[in-house]
C-alpha cells in the first residue's frame, strides 16, 4: 500500500500526496500515514525520522498494549480499535515529533469516517500539532465503540423477547455465553484504553492547551459511560445465569424429591413382593384363595396412606 502523505504549507490549506519527494520544504506539518507498510516503506521509520528500534519493532510485529511513551525527540502513543470481525484490538500506532506525525496500522481507518474533514471541522484555516491530530483520532476511536458497546446492550435487553417462547433454556444460555464472551473481548480493548486516557490527560508534555485538555476530558467522559454499560451488561448477564443456575437447581431438586418419595412409596410394597416371593412349603397365605388380592389390597392400602402422608406434609 501506498504512504499517503497530507502536509500544511503557510496558507493552512491540506494538501496530499503519495510521494515523499512530493512534499515541499516549506510545509509547517506533515502527516504521514503507512498503512499496510511494505518492509522497505517501514524502513523509512528508522532512516528517515531515526524512531527507536524497538518502537519500531513494536510497531510492525506486535499489537502493544496502548500506551504512550515520551522519547527525547518524539512521542510515540499506541492507540486500539476494535476489529468488527471479532472484537479483536487493532493497533494504531502514533509517532510525533516537531511538526510531523506518523502514523501506521495496518488497514484503512474505515470506522473512524473522514479523518480529515474532522480536522478540518475541528481546526477550520488553522495550523495543527501532530497533538491535535492524535487527540482528533483518539476521539474518534473511543467513539467507535459505541457501536459494539449499544449493540452488545441492545442484545442484553431483548433477551426477554427473544426467549418468551422458548421450549428450551438452552438457546438462552448460548446467547448469554455468546454475549458474555464479546463483553469480554471489548473489555480487552477498553479497559487498556480507559487507562492510557487517565494517563495522558496529566501528561504537560502533550497537553498543552485548554482545547486539548477540554478533549481528552470528552474523551474520558465517552470512555466512562462505555465502561459503565459495559459492566451493567456484564451484570445483567450474569443475574440471568444465575437465575438459570436456580432454575436448574430447583427443577433438579424437584426431580429428586419425586423420585425418592416414589421409592419410599416402593419400599414396603418391595418388602411385601419379596417375602412372599422366598418360595418357601410353609407359607399359609399362598393356600388361601382370596390371599392374592389381600396383598394387592394391603400393598394399595399402604400406598395410599403413605401418598395421603405426603400429601399432608406438602411434600409434593
């Protein structure tokens, strides 16, 4: 992929270009942006800004965690998005130094909009910091979420309509534990992010102004209200686990109080089949001709007393 280039001359106008060579000396700030970075393009990150090697190697190999990180000459910041296929983070990686930034990742920012009519929107015939640009794509980052963060809260809240009907709790619990499963993965993206924000907004070095310091305080505020829906989510899906567990447990617990009343019921009844079933020559009863149903009568009798017995005792 091309290195596309947007740099601002003495006019403050935005101008882009994909050749390096392209740019002119008076430019008063240059962005530029690799994305998907060819080995030889990634190469200029060392020879042509002199970036640390190991940033470096954290930029083209790795996804870091977000963090930022003040060098002598530069500022490197590492920024996540959340990759829509799989909730995954998606690393951006920001480089500032003077009046350049640098920015690499690895697909295009398609979820962050047009970067540029921000800029432009936010910094209208003004001259911008590599600061200003990273604040303006820290923002739109953190806005981003949103989308996973209401959806994964619309998916909460619907659980109820979804699962009146159901003859079955286990499509219920698949999208609990489907559910669950993404709040997890968002979390992994988040939670990191909430605490680079907490970070930097005291970091002098990069905040310089009231108009910075306003933003990142929106930014926080944004990433706050996430993680607030994010833990009620979480919460809401686990008092529905929970409430499946005592479900379970007391249809279970109901399963084996009949069972054990039905074997309590069997008990005489298998003692009198038993006796009665030894076969031995001197048994009075098997010569007598009604002594068949006495014991049918007698193994009814005893059933009954014992239902009535349960029954009473609110057993059942």
């Amino acid at each position: 992929m091309p290195i596309f280039i947007h740099y601002q001359t003495a006019s403050k106008e935005w101008e882009q270009t994909e050749n390096t060579n392209a740019v002119p000396d008076d430019a008063l700030f240059i962005w530029y942006d690799f994305i998907n970075a060819t080995s030889e393009e990634s190469e200029l990150l060392a020879s042509k800004f002199h970036f640390n090697t190991l940033a470096i190697e954290d930029t083209i190999k790795t996804v870091s965690r977000p963090k930022f990180k003040e060098y002598q000459e530069y500022q490197f910041l590492v920024l996540h998005l959340i990759n829509p296929k799989d909730y995954r983070a998606q690393a951006i990686n920001l480089f500032m130094k003077d009046n350049i930034l640098v920015t690499y990742h690895q697909d295009r920012l398609k979820k962050l909009g047009n970067i540029e009519k921000a800029i432009q929107r936010r910094y209208p015939s003004q001259l911008v910091t590599p600061a200003d640009i990273a604040f303006i794509i820290l923002d739109l980052i953190v806005d981003s979420y949103f989308e996973y963060v209401y959806h994964i809260e619309d998916e909460v809240f619907s659980f109820e309509d979804r699962h009146v009907n159901d003859a079955t709790d286990n499509k219920l619990m698949e999208d609990v534990f489907q559910i669950r499963s993404l709040i997890i993965k968002l979390k992994r993206v988040t939670v990191p992010m909430q605490e680079l924000i907490q970070h930097v907004k005291d970091e002098t070095s990069f905040i310089k102004t009231k108009k910075q310091k306003m933003y990142i305080h929106h930014i926080e505020d944004h990433i706050i209200k996430q993680m607030h829906i994010i833990k009620s989510a979480q919460e809401m899906t686990g008092d529905i686990r929970d409430n499946y567990d005592s479900l379970n447990s007391y249809r279970l617990n109901n399963v084996m109080k009949i069972l054990t009343l039905v074997s309590v019921i069997f008990l005489p009844l298998t003692l009198i089949t038993g006796i009665y079933g030894m076969n031995f020559r001197n048994m009075p009863e098997l010569q007598w001709d009604f002594g068949y149903f006495a014991v049918l009568a007698v193994m009814l009798f005893i059933s009954v007393i014992l239902i009535i017995y349960f029954k009473f005792k609110k057993w059942f």
